[in-house]
C-alpha cells in the first residue's frame, strides 16, 4: 500500500512556497499451515513505514527571497527576520526548520489456534522493532532580532545568530518490543461463553545508532 500526501503553502509575505511531503507504506505477508483439524498455525510479517519532510522549499515567489547576495550567511538565501511586536518574516527557501523523518516498523507475528472439547485456544507471540530517523535543521540561514519596529527600520539589532556549519547530525532511534500472549474461549453452555486470557508485554529502552 502506498498513500503520497503533499501540503503546500506561502509565507505570511508571500515570497516563497514551502510544504510537507508525506508518505506510507505497508505491507504484509502472511502463512498459514493447518497441522490438523484442530491445530492451526499462522505466521505473519509486517513492515510499516511513514516519511515526510516538513517545511521543504517548494517554490521562490520573490526573486530577492532565494538570492545569495542578498543573504546573512555566504551562500544562503535571506534568513530569518524577528522583530518584536510584528510578525516574524520566515526567510527565503531552505530558512526554516527542515525536518526530514522516517519511521519504520518491522513485525512477526507468529500464532497457534487450538480446538479441543469445549475450549478454543490461541497463544502466540510477536516481535516489532523500531526505527525512527530524523534529521532537522535550526533556521541555517541566520536569525536576525530586533526589539521593535524602530530598531529594525534603523537597522539595530539586537541580536544575530548562525550555525557554524550546515551539518546537522541525525537521531536514529531504535527499540524492540516483544509480547506473548494465551487465551481460551470456553463454551461453558449453549448461551454462555467465557474468556480467559493473559497477555504479556515488554519494550526495551529506546538507543541512538550513534550513541547520543
């Protein structure tokens, strides 16, 4: 299965398109063997994944928005502009926040369906493994601050900050979660069935492929 979601739009001034381009996919195998009549087995495989990349540059508006020459950083399109009081202008293409993330989920699912007298069993156990990445940016651009509209027009900020590089390392995140469960279905009478079960769960704490 696949489901493509674009979201797009513009700035407060209108001078560059920005936008979430989002996507799932899954997909699932499954196998089931009938070891006898009352003896079933199912064994099951799932991969998930959800990605997206939030606050992507899509299109440039006003030209002196994506100029260079007109940027805070060497090399990059106009930043960002906060001014106290006012609404906060974004930048040019590729100022914001970027977040590019990915999520997948890896799971086996493996259950046994037993029929014997008046009971019907079912126990089984699964295992899913989890993957999230993300890889973001804090406004590379530059953000420049003013305290009021006066300082900005007399062009004082108060404030200037850049990252020293455009390199930003990524979160990898991973985690296991491993279950088992059994339950009965009863027959206790033709008009009354009980159901008894327990079910137990474990998730181990989350790691980061790189150690942060």
């Amino acid at each position: 299965m696949f489901d493509d979601c674009t979201l797009t739009s513009p700035d407060l001034f209108q001078t560059v398109v920005s936008g979430t381009l989002a996507r799932r996919q899954l997909a699932t195998a499954e196998y089931t063997k009938i070891i006898t009549p009352a003896f079933v087995n199912t064994f099951r495989v799932v991969f998930s994944r959800v990605s997206a990349d939030i606050i992507k540059p899509i299109k440039v508006l006003a030209p002196f928005a994506g100029d260079p020459i007109n940027g805070f950083v060497p090399g990059s399109p106009v930043g960002f502009i906060g001014v106290t009081g006012i609404s906060s202008y974004t930048g040019g293409p590729g100022a914001g926040e970027e977040v590019k993330y990915g999520f997948n989920s890896i799971q086996v699912y493996d259950d046994l369906f037993w029929t014997k007298g008046i009971h019907s069993f079912k126990f089984g156990a699964n295992v899913e493994r989890l993957q999230d990445n993300e890889l973001g940016t804090l406004k590379p651009n530059g953000v420049f601050t003013f305290t009021s509209l006066a300082t900005f027009l007399t062009d004082q900020p108060v404030a200037f900050s850049a990252a020293l590089t455009q390199k930003v390392a990524p979160y990898n995140i991973r985690q296991t979660i491993v279950g088992t469960y059994f339950e009965d279905d009863a027959h206790l009478a033709s008009d009354f069935t009980g159901n008894f079960g327990l079910r137990y769960e474990m998730a181990t704490v989350p790691t980061e492929v790189n150690g942060g």
